[in-house]
C-alpha cells in the first residue's frame, strides 16, 4: 500500500489533468484519527470512519 496508493493518485492526477473532472486523494483522511476507523482488515469502516470520510466528500466536493 505505501508505494500502491502513491502511485493510483498520481496516475489519477495525471489522467484528469487538464480535464473537467475533480479528484480528491483521502488517502490521509484518517491519519489524525485515534479511534478505530474500519471495522475489518479490508475495507469497512466503522461508523466514526463513515463520518469522517462522508465529512471529507461533503468539504472537498464544497471548497471548505
């Protein structure tokens, strides 16, 4: 995953660049958080992780 997530995000970048679509990278969405943000060793989060990344969706997509 370290070098995995670096590499989709700048292919993302590079793919939309110049193009009228928006990325956002979340990779670092949870980096502050203590609390448990997924429920499994997959990819479910838990209710915390719902809220923080619907807040992060909701602020990227809003400019805030």
């Amino acid at each position: 995953m370290e070098k995995g997530y670096p590499a989709l995000v700048a292919a993302a970048q590079s793919a939309f660049a110049g193009r009228r679509i928006r990325f956002f990278d979340a990779t670092h969405v949870f980096d502050r958080e203590p609390r448990a943000v997924y429920m499994d060793n997959c990819c479910h989060y838990t209710l915390t992780g719902n809220r923080i990344m619907a807040d992060f969706i909701a602020k990227s997509i809003l400019g805030n």
